[in-house]
C-alpha cells in the first residue's frame, strides 16, 4: 500500500508518517522544507497515483486582530489551507485508483468560531465544506474523501508564548500521535465527506452536522 503526507516534517504530519509506516505503508513526505510547496499547481502535477492521500499541511496567520492582518498573512494562509488541498484533490482525483481515500487535515475550526486567528478559521471552514462538497463525485470514480478536525495540538505551530496562554485558558493540548490516530480513523471508516473530531481524552468522533432547514 502507497501513501503520501503533506506537511510532513511538522509535528502531526511526521507522526502521520510514523502511524502509516507502522501499518506497512510505503508514504512518500511532501514538504515545503523538502522543496514541495502545497500551493503551487504546478508542483501537483509530478504526483503520481496512491492508496491514501492525506492533505495535511496548514499554517496559522498567528494575527488575531482583522485589523492588524497583513496581505501576506492572509494570501499564504489561504494559499496553503486552501489552494494546497484544491489542487490536491484535482490532481488525486485524476490518477488515484478506486478503492483509494484522500484524509484532509482540518481543524475544528472548521466547525465551530476561535477568535484567536478568524483567517485560520476562514481556511478551515473553507476546507470542511470543500470535502462535504466534493465527496460525492469522487464517489462516482471510487474515490473516498474524509476531513479530520482536531483541537489544538502540542505542535511548532502553538508557538510557546500561545501554548502557556492556551493552558492558562483551560485547553488541553492534543498530541500529534493522536490526531494521527484520527486520520487512521477517518481512513478505516466505511463513509465519505465525513467530518472526525479529535479531542483529548476521546475517541476520533463522526461529527453529525445538523441538517438545514427546509422552506415551509
């Protein structure tokens, strides 16, 4: 069986690998620190077919005022949250074989407010619905796609100054292991275009999304 990680040498991303690994996965690391950047299309088009794919890599702005948010914080967050899992689906969705599945790294902030950073947010709103979306016609061509949505986790990204004032507002931090144990989870589920919480002390959790409501 063949993988590929985006973000790979980051914190989750590289316990990602290690979960896949563990399970006999051959996983071929895609990072920008390995000259892969997620948001050039261009890039995309050297990636051949897997077995799994998981769009893993995300950056914060780190900015939690609108005010305050420059134009480069903004155009690299939606450039890497967003671009980098649209061209990867395009691209999956054109050599993936059927029977294999795309897990895409979200957050839960993909399902709920956090004030702490509103483009991050935005990104990861944008990547829920994007997978809820897209599910359906990758179904058609055998294509499973899954979101995972962990809390914050203990990574590079929770920089110290944001971890301590995390821990001071009552969070408890994931560990990378763990969000790995849910993109195993999302990938091991029958379904597709499914949201999988992550949060400490739980199981990966399907999200059940509260249906819209019809006209009268």
């Amino acid at each position: 069986m063949t993988a590929l990680v985006t973000g790979a040498a980051g914190g989750i991303g590289s316990a990602i690998v290690r979960k896949l690994r563990s399970e006999g996965f051959d996983v071929q690391e895609l990072d920008l620190v390995h000259g892969f950047d997620v948001a050039d299309p261009d890039a995309w088009e050297h990636i051949g077919s897997v077995d799994l794919a998981c769009l893993n890599a995300g950056v914060i702005t780190g900015e939690s005022e609108i005010a305050a948010l420059t134009d480069e914080q903004y155009r690299r967050a939606v450039a890497v949250n967003v671009d980098g899992v649209v061209y990867g689906v395009r691209r999956l969705d054109r050599v993936m074989p059927k029977g294999s599945t795309i897990v895409v790294t979200a957050s839960l902030a993909g399902i709920t407010a956090i004030a702490d950073d509103p483009i991050y947010g935005l990104t990861k709103h944008a990547v829920v619905g994007f997978v809820r979306s897209v599910a359906a016609q990758l179904a058609e061509r055998g294509i499973r796609i899954q979101a995972v949505c962990p809390g914050w986790a203990d990574t590079p990204l929770t920089t110290n100054g944001f971890r301590q004032e995390l821990q001071e507002r009552g969070f408890r931090l994931l560990s990378p292991e763990a969000v790995a144990e849910g993109v195993w989870a999302a990938f091991k589920s029958a379904g597709t275009g499914e949201a999988w919480v992550v949060q400490p002390g739980r199981e990966p959790l399907h999200y059940e999304f509260k249906g819209v409501p019809g006209p009268r």
